[in-house]
C-alpha cells in the first residue's frame, strides 16, 4: 500500500484483479464497514503486484454501461 496521509491507518484493504467486474468490485467495496467503505480499490495484476488505485466513487459513476466491465476500463 502506497504511504502517506492516511493510507497508513487503512485497516480493511480491498484487493481486486484488474480483470474483476467493475459493478461486483463496487458491491464488494459497499461491504465493507462504512468508515472504510469508500476507500480507495487495490488493483492488482494476474501475480499480485499492484497495477493502480480505484476509487469507489470512480466505480460506482461507471453506470450501466461499464457494469460488466474489468475495473482497469472504468
């Protein structure tokens, strides 16, 4: 996880492949406990290693359109 302002107390990270549904990433991220509902998504490569940040409000803004697409698209 990247450090800084904040990102050092995240407790609940949420990690997706950067292959994952965009709308199942976001039903998965509403999920979580609401003081870390909304934060950002780790997405990850097929090997783990992480290949950039979503944020949930990027992957709920996505609409209809993108619901049945990979999260690296939104």
């Amino acid at each position: 996880m990247p450090v800084g302002h904040g990102w050092n107390r995240r407790r609940e990270v949420l990690i997706a492949d950067i292959e994952d549904d965009a709308a199942e990433v976001a039903r998965r991220a509403l999920r979580r406990p609401i003081a870390t509902r909304l934060d950002p998504v780790c997405a990850c490569l097929h090997d783990g290693r992480l290949a950039g940040l979503v944020s949930v409000d990027r992957l709920l803004g996505a609409g209809s359109a993108m619901s049945r697409a990979p999260i690296f698209l939104v």
